[in-house]
C-alpha cells in the first residue's frame, strides 16, 4: 500500500508550497500536475546523481 499524504508533506515542507496561486479548478488542477512534474524530476535527478537509475535503450 502506498501513502500519498508524505508527497503532500514533502511539497508542503521542503518546497514551501502553503496555497495555490490561481484559482478555479482547471488552474488548480493545472498547478497540481506541475508540482507534481517538479517532484518527480526532482526525485529522479536524485536518484539518477546516486547511480540508481537505469539507462534502457
């Protein structure tokens, strides 16, 4: 099972992320699809920088 309330915690404490900017639920959903682009590119720079990730080609 997996828990998405620490990903919610990590953009809310490590990248200061407390309220959205734009309103309107396409816009929200919009800013929620780029925060989550951010983690994860950031979470795989992290892991391809330790050597974990894996080139296929």
């Amino acid at each position: 099972m997996i828990e998405p309330e620490s990903v919610f915690g990590q953009m809310k404490n490590n990248r200061n992320f407390r309220r959205f900017l734009l309103r309107g639920l396409p816009k929200v959903s919009l800013e929620v699809g780029w925060l989550s682009l951010a983690h994860n590119l950031l979470k795989w720079a992290a892991m391809n920088q330790k050597g974990r990730v894996r080139e296929y080609v």
